[in-house]
C-alpha cells in the first residue's frame, strides 16, 4: 500500500468472511470487536490451549471453542485465521493454518526469534495463501499522512529522526503471564513487545536500516523478568538518514509515543497526533482518530482498519503489503541490539 492509498473498509462479497481466533488474551479484545464490527465478517470459532481462558471466550462470543488449531481449521474451514497468541507461539500456528490453504493475520512480533520468523517468510513467499502481520500504526491517519509528505519530497532530503517510547509496567505485569518476561517465549521484552511498532515507523519512514548500534537493559524489573526493559538505538539508514531511539518500561505513567523527523525543508513531529512545519513558516496539523476499542489505548487506534483491508484484498493475487518478509525488518532490528548487548536467549533461540 502506498502512502497516498486509503485502507480498505468493510468487506466485499456474496456470503460473509468467516473469522477465527486462535489466542484470547488482552490482544484478541481488539481483533474480536474489529470482526464483530466490520460489514462482511463474522466470526465462527475461538481457540486457546488454557481451558478456563477459552471458556470465557466461548461464553462471551457464543461461539464453538477449540483447543487444538489443526481440529478448529479442518471442522469449521475459516477464510481467516488472527493469530493472538504469545509470540512463541506465532509461527506454529501460522504454519498450522498455511499447511491447511487458510490465510493469516498474525500479531506482532512476526515471531520471537528470527529463525522461527524466516520459516514463516519462506511459507508465506512459496504458498499462495495470504498472510499478513498486524503493523497497524502504519495504517494510523498520522503516519499515512507523515509518509505521504515525505514521499512527495517537498521536505527534501531527510536528515534523521528520534523517537521515544516512555512506558510503565507493574511487576504484576509479568506475574500474571510469566512468558512476557522470558527469553524462550516472548523473545525480549521493552523492544520486541512495546517498542516495535515505533521502531518499525522509523524504519518505514527513513528508509530500511544497514546498521545498528544499541544495547538493552534491564533497570528496573531484574527480580521479576530476563528480559529488556529499557534500551537505546542510533540506526543508519540506507539513504544516509540517522535515526535516535529510547525506550523504557521505567516511567512512573505511559506518556505518548513521540516520533520527530528532520529534513532539509522542515520537520514533522509525532506526538498523538501530528504537526508538519516548513522551513517558509507553513505549519499543518493533522488529527488521529480515537481508538475504537476497549483495549489499551498504546496499542493505537488501526487494528481495525488493517483488519478490514487484509480481508479486502483476500482475493487479491499479490502478497498482503504487510508481509511476514516486512515484518521480519523490525525483528532484525531487535535482534541486533539484543545481541549487542549480550542479551540474548540461551543457545540456540537466536
């Protein structure tokens, strides 16, 4: 999709989509009232591997519950299947669902480590069946505006960008699902869970990155997570842009993610919504939209504008714009750091 392309709206069709959800935690919310809210879907099973989480599930959305992914795709046949749950867990149940012709929508990250991510990239490049991975502040009135104004070129050249993402955790974060503090199941914490649609912004704005410099630590959380929760980046980009990154968990209130890019003719500024300045005295301001959903507000407002145009273009013959192979950049990304830092899982989960 091109900056300037508008996202799709409900879908199109002689009989609805049929949706299923595999994974009904605190990401499913938003995927389930997107599906409920969308013209053309409907959704006809949820799947989850703890018995009580899908029990909930099943009594809230009336819907057949399944514990096993292959059993739910051959019984109900879905058009689609999201793919919520923790990101271990991404990759199997993709490969599951592509081995039985059925398209996917996988939550970020792609996977938690690049060797699993790359199996992925390689069904999804040799199938035909259509995958596609939820970047969905791409998809953000802001962001699209941002590209566009870039794309054009009358800022000119881009010199650089810095970005922040200044979070919050409690410890009972981690302690109510201990694999968002583990290694060999979320693959990394702050960058890999919080911090890479922000990364995968300034990635996609400035251009793929060549080189990396980082380190991740953990400041805060040590007795309670192996993981990351803070670090800092400088990237080079092809192109010869330089971008700065923070982020921590740290922070005693989640603030607003910020995003500033500097070009040779003004600058755009990311902060909730965004301002663009020119270098003549023009200023424009342009408004994001409210989140639609119950869920966390941070996870931003354009999972349901992603989903609708991943379903839209089911039948479209090319690769969902939101490949696993353009998902796999941002992973790339934190992996570099993490091995920058020696904080890496314990061999072989690289």
């Amino acid at each position: 999709m091109t900056a300037t392309e508008q996202p799709g709206g409900a879908t199109t069709g002689t009989r609805p989509r049929r949706a299923a959800v595999v994974g009904c935690g605190d990401v499913a919310t938003v995927h389930l009232e997107a599906i409920e809210a969308i013209a053309g879907i409907e959704l006809v099973a949820v799947c989850d591997s703890d018995p009580e989480t899908l029990a909930g599930a099943v009594a809230a959305q009336g819907v057949p519950g399944f514990a096993d992914v292959e059993a739910m795709v051959r019984q109900v046949r879905p058009d689609v299947v999201h793919v919520c749950t923790p990101h271990d867990e991404h990759v199997p149940v993709a490969l599951a669902c592509l081995d039985l012709d059925t398209p996917v929508l996988v939550e970020k990250p792609l996977a938690h480590t690049v060797a699993a991510a790359e199996q992925l990239v390689r069904a999804a490049e040799t199938g035909s069946t259509k995958v596609g991975v939820c970047l969905q502040n791409r998809y953000n009135t802001t962001a699209q505006a941002a590209r566009a104004v870039l794309d054009s070129g009358e800022l000119g050249r881009v010199v650089g960008a810095t970005a922040t993402v200044m979070w919050t955790r409690a410890p009972e974060y981690y302690r109510v699902k201990p694999w968002r503090g583990r290694w060999d199941r979320a693959g990394g914490g702050l960058l890999i869970n919080q911090a890479l649609h922000t990364i995968d912004l300034l990635q996609w704005l400035l251009g793929e990155v060549v080189e990396v410099s980082g380190r991740a630590a953990t400041r805060l959380y040590g007795d309670v997570i192996e993981v990351e929760d803070t670090a800092e980046m400088v990237l080079h980009h092809d192109g010869g842009a330089r971008s700065v990154f923070f982020g921590t968990l740290c922070a005693v209130a989640n603030h607003p993610v910020t995003l500033q890019v500097t070009a040779e003719h003004g600058t755009l500024s990311l902060n909730r919504d965004l301002r663009i300045a020119y270098a003549d005295g023009r200023v424009e301001h342009v408004t994001e939209r409210a989140a639609p959903s119950a869920g966390r507000t941070y996870w931003g407002v354009s999972h349901e504008v992603l989903i609708a145009d991943f379903y839209d273009r089911l039948d479209d013959p090319e690769p969902f714009w939101i490949s696993p192979a353009e998902a796999l950049k941002s992973l790339r990304i934190v992996t570099d750091v993490y091995a920058q830092s020696r904080a890496t899982p314990p061999a072989g989960g690289s």
